[in-house]
C-alpha cells in the first residue's frame, strides 16, 4: 500500500513539475523520492539536461546519481549510470574527457564483473582513435581487445573487437576484410547477446559496407535478419519503442539504398516512406540524413534531377558528417542536369580537397609511428623534413592534378556548346579521378607496411630484452649466442629500412652525388657482398665471377652510395629467388654476380634463377611504392633507390629483358679520372 501511494505521489509531483521549468521542477522533487522513483526522476532530469545540451550539468548529475545508486548497493543500476557517462561524453565528442574517464570506469567495471560496459567502453575508446585519424593506435586497441577477451573466454569481447577491426578496414576502403570481420561479430552476437547494441550496430556497419561494395542481394537477406532483430527487442521492451526507431529508420534506409541500386524504385519508395512516419514520431537530426540522402540517390537514379538538388540543399543545411559525399553526389546531380561547367568546377575542388585530406592524413600516421614505436632515427613525427619524399610526392600530385584540371576547366568553357566534347572530357576526369584514388591508394598502404616492417623486428628485440632482464635468469653459452645474433639481425633490419627511408627522401632530387673516392671496382662488390650476407645464405649458390682486366682497376666514385646501390640489386635477388611455395621448388637457388669493364664504365650484373619478371611489367618495377606480388614483404622502394643513386653518380641500372631464366639487372658507373690506374 505504501508503495503505491508513493508511485501516486511521484505522478503528482511530475504533474505538477510540467507546469514550471522541467528542470528545476526536478531537481526541487529528487530529494524526496527514494528507490524506483528518485531513479527514474534522475533518468528524466539527464534527459532535459541533454535537450539543453548543457554538458556540465549532465556529468554532474550523472556523478550525483552515481553516488545515490552506490550508497543504495544497487550495483546494476550504478553500472547503468557509469556507462551513461561514456555515452554522452562519446555523444558530445568531447574526446579528451573520454579518454581520460574510460579507464576509470573500465576498472570499476572489471571489479564488478560487468563485462558488456567494460567492453563497450573499450570500444568507445578506440573509437576516439579511429576518429580523429589515428588508425593505428585503434587497430592496436583492437586487437588488445582480442587478446583481453581470448584470455578471459568472453565471446562479447571477442564480437567488440571484430566489429571495431571492421569498422578500421570499412574507412581505409579494405570492403572485403571489413565484410569478414562483421560476420565474425555477428556469428559471437546473435544467440546471447541478441539484445545488445552492438548485435544491431554491426548489422547497420556491415548493410552499409555491402552497399559499397555493390552486394545489393545479400543487403536484402540481411536487412530483413536485422528488421527482426529490432522488432524482437520491442516487443520484449528491452528499450522504449520510440528510442529503437533511430535504429529501425536506419535499417529501413539501408534496405531502400539496396533497392534504388537494383532498380526496385516503388519497393525503395515504400521502405522510405515507413521511415519517414517513424521519423514524426521521434525526429533525430541523424536519422533524417540518412532518409534524405536515400532520397537524393533515389530521385537521381530515377531522372528526377532538380528533386535531386532539393534534397541535397536539405542534406548541407542539416550540417551533419554522417557518411556519404556529398559533394560528389552534387556533381552527379549537375551533370545529369547539364550544367557541366559547374559539376566541372565541383570535381576540380573534390580532388585538391582529397588530396589536402591525404596529405594531413599522412601527417597524423607519421606521428602515430613514432608515438608507437619510438624509432628516433625516422623521425617521422613533427619533422616531415627527413620524409621529404612523401612530401614531394604529395606537391607533385597536387601541381599535376591542377594542371590537368586547369586545362579541362579551360577546354569545357571553350566548347560548352559542344555536347559531345563536353560529354567525352567529363568522362576523362573521371578516369583521373579514379587513377588518383589508386595513387592514395598506394601510398597508404606503403605506410602500413612500413607499420609491419618495424613491428617485426621490434617485437623481436622486446621479447629477447625481456628473456635477458629477466631476474634470476641464467643462460647458457649458446642461448646467449643464439639471443646475441638475434638481436643484431634485427637491429640491422631496423637500420637498413631507416637507411632505405632516407635515401628514397633523395630519389627525386636531381642533386648529384660527389665521387670523390679512388677505389677499386671489386671493393665495392666485396662490401655489398659483405653487407647483404649473401655468401652466407644457406639455400642460395653464390657465384662471383670477375674479368682480369678488373683486377685492380680504379674508379672515381663514391664508394658508400654505389656499395649501396649494389647491396640492394642483390637483395632483391635473394628475396624473389623462389615462388610463393618454396617447397615445391623444381631447382636450386642461384644467384652470380659479374663484374666487368669497358673504356667507359664498370658493370655490375646480378643474375638470378628466380621468379622473374613479365615484360609487361618491366617498366614499372622502378617506381616507387611497386610490389608486382604482395605476398612478398618489403616496402617496393629498393630498385627506385639503387636506380637514382646510380643515375645521380652518372651511371644507370637497367633490367634485362632479354634474360628469361629468372632476372637479370645491370647497375652501370663510369670510371671517372681513375680509369687509367691500377694497382700493383
């Protein structure tokens, strides 16, 4: 009885709170509520807060309310307060504050064995990461997500951190591995975790990288699995009708997309129009631009351009980030309208602007290395002067692509009365569009591969650090060998690809190297030897063979830059000296080196029995960046080094193509003043 008096009393109090400001109303009522009242006078009071978008008062009501739910030992409902402090503070971006509260709460939550929070928070984290560009870290807090999981047996977890690696490889373009990764969450999600938010989330992630990747049918499957899902929780009222309709437009929004692109206008239409009666019932800015931008595509696709401009005005003036480009479905509506001199102007300012977004993008992961690995030699964060490479790559991307879309912008004034000529050079911009986008392509993924190159070897030299400091630990003779050998192999490793870095930061100068060094021709090939252990490698005949006239023949040279030079064309042999299944080799591994002479120059040809290299390809193998196979590790920027550093010392290095039994390259330097000396 007692009860239900205080429940009639809680009803009056808000009844009459509704006729003077809501929030202080509130505030004046929490002190006489207890239990089940004063818990649901707090939720009320954090959601008026939030219409008012006042921060500071949410968090210090939700530290009030905390406190109240702790004094009552009702640890659920504490919990529930903890979590909803990450939430808003993910909600309001406030991305410092997040990182600083996330590992207070998750220690609370790992207390209590409150393991879903625990890992939600996580995942609120390294979103934070993800977000502001800094995709290695979050990669790295995924995959400690994994471990902690795998550790713990929590198939939650595991599903948390499946769908952040998801997400990471859906924003680098990486559609496949991103589909893999979602599934994995959803098979860990769908039978004890069937309520969560992140069963749902990954269900709008993945519908959404299926779209992008063109996989319309399967969109369909899912999103009917994913309606389902959503009905099944409202009907248990896990959550409030109203809060599931952001979820549910979005579903119904997705499903449209899949349909517009299959050409199913009046199924879109209707699945549209279901979202657009949840959306009166309860409007949130995020589910009316995904609505819209449906709406833009779906009047685009069906001729109906100038509907098409009107939903994309009402798409900018919500100023949302929120997916999409916008801008480039602006020029697609442009051009299906035929003002081609705009969408023209439209595509020029999309690709300066994507190339500005790379080059600040690069930055970041620049000084995310560093931050990770600690490499002070690369000093690659905050001093891009020893990458100048990457910079020089960058202008001369931005310079050319401006030039080209100067001279087009130019042509389509000219011949605007031309349709058909007009039609051809937007189609041609296209293509540079797209050639451009491989070019970003490329570069990113040469820093994650720079990424994978320090990894290894650092992992390496850590663990051995760790077996050497351990306390009490004695060590036999050979196991401090075998540790000792390790350690500098893996140094080396480390100094030869910061050596490789900064020579690349050179290889588009045109400075030419001084050859001040009178030295002979088979010390340099001695040194490279030397330096890349060739000799010593077990599943290779080295062969070294010499003519007599190079027998202490001098040359003018710089003997540091060519043993360099050299040291790298016998690399490379070593490395594709098999194919991708070495132990189904048919021969053994042969690699031989010959030095000779003319009047002129000293050639040194490196032959090896390997893979090869197809004649179509031979004319890209000097680029920067170029890996003909991606099975093979390394960076694609040994061959672009030894060629510039042989061309700057006025030499060359050439393939020969006429050599088919595996690959056959030439690195030529001239003789210089030295030519006529020799020793006794």
């Amino acid at each position: 009885m007692v009860r239900v008096l205080l429940l009639l009393l809680s009803v009056l109090l808000l009844h009459t709170a509704a006729l003077a400001s809501p929030i202080d109303s509130l505030r004046k009522m929490l002190p006489r509520l207890e239990g089940e009242e004063r818990t649901a006078a707090y939720r009320q009071l954090v959601q008026e807060l939030d219409g008012e978008g006042d921060l500071h008062a949410i968090m210090d009501c939700l530290d009030e309310w905390m406190e109240y739910e702790a004094q009552q030992g009702n640890v659920e409902e504490e919990a529930k307060v903890r979590w909803n402090k990450i939430v808003v503070l993910s909600n309001y971006a406030t991305d410092s504050l997040l990182l600083a509260e996330a590992p207070i709460q998750m220690n609370w939550f790992m207390h209590h064995n409150e393991w879903e929070f625990y890992y939600d928070t996580w995942d609120c984290k390294a979103n934070v990461y993800l977000y502001s560009g800094r995709v290695q870290t979050a990669l790295r807090e995924a995959h400690n997500i994994m471990d902690d999981a795998n550790v713990r047996e929590n198939n939650f977890g595991r599903a948390v951190a499946y769908q952040q690696m998801g997400i990471i490889y859906e924003s680098i373009g990486q559609y496949e591995q991103a589909i893999q990764v979602f599934r994995k969450c959803l098979n860990q999600l769908k039978h004890k975790y069937r309520y969560s938010e992140v069963l749902t989330n990954t269900y709008d992630y993945l519908c959404q990288t299926l779209n992008e990747n063109g996989d319309y049918k399967e969109v369909l499957r899912l999103s009917r699995e994913w309606e389902k899902c959503i009905q099944e929780r409202i009907s248990d009222n896990v959550r409030p009708r109203q809060l599931m309709y952001g979820t549910y437009i979005a579903c119904l929004c997705t499903r449209a997309y899949a349909l517009t692109k299959m050409g199913r206008h009046g199924e879109a239409e209707g699945e549209l129009e279901k979202a657009e009666k949840m959306l009166d019932e309860q409007n949130t800015p995020l589910g009316k631009y995904r609505i819209l931008l449906v709406r833009t595509n779906h009047a685009l696709a069906k001729g109906n351009a100038k509907k098409a401009l009107a939903y994309c005005d009402s798409l900018e003036k919500l100023e949302l980030e929120a997916g999409g480009d916008i801008e480039l479905l602006r020029g697609d509506i442009l051009t299906q309208m035929g003002h081609h001199a705009e969408a023209a102007k439209m595509f020029r300012s999309l690709y300066i602007g994507k190339d500005s977004t790379f080059t600040r993008e690069m930055r970041m992961q620049l000084d995310e290395l560093n931050t990770l690995y600690k490499v002070d030699e690369l000093e690659m964060a905050g001093k891009l002067q020893r990458s100048r490479f990457m910079i020089g790559i960058s202008i001369l991307l931005i310079i050319g692509l401006l030039i080209f879309t100067i001279y087009r912008f130019r042509a389509s004034l000219k011949l605007a009365e031309e349709h058909e000529k007009l039609e051809q050079s937007y189609k041609e911009l296209k293509i540079a569009n797209k050639k451009a986008e491989e070019s970003s392509k490329m570069k990113t993924n040469f820093i994650q591969q720079i990424s994978h190159e320090i990894r290894t070897p650092l992992n390496i030299l850590s663990g051995f650090t760790q077996v050497i400091t351990t306390p009490g630990i004695e060590l036999d003779e050979s196991t401090k060998q075998e540790a000792n050998q390790r350690i500098t192999e893996n140094t080396n490793r480390i100094t030869g690809l910061v050596n490789k870095m900064l020579a690349l930061s050179d290889a588009n100068s045109q400075t030419m190297i001084e050859c001040s060094d009178e030295t002979q021709a088979l010390l340099i090939a001695a040194q490279a030897i030397d330096a890349s252990q060739i000799a010593q490698n077990q599943d290779i005949d080295f062969d070294l063979q010499t003519d007599p006239e190079v027998d202490g023949l001098m040359l003018r040279t710089n003997l540091q830059q060519a043993t360099q030079a050299l040291e790298m064309l016998l690399d490379n042999a070593q490395k594709f000296i098999y194919g991708k299944d070495p132990s189904a080799r048919q021969h053994r591994g042969r690699v031989t080196l010959q030095v000779t002479s003319n009047h002129k120059n000293v050639q040194f040809v490196v032959e090896d029995n390997g893979i090869g290299i197809a004649k179509r390809d031979a004319s890209r193998i000097f680029e920067e960046f170029v890996q003909l196979d991606d099975y093979y590790e390394g960076t694609g920027i040994g061959l672009a080094i030894s060629r510039s550093i042989a061309r700057r010392m006025g030499g060359d290095v050439v393939l020969d193509t006429s050599y088919t039994s595996g690959a056959r390259f030439i690195l030529r330097l001239p003789l210089g003043e030295a030519n006529a000396r020799k020793t006794s």
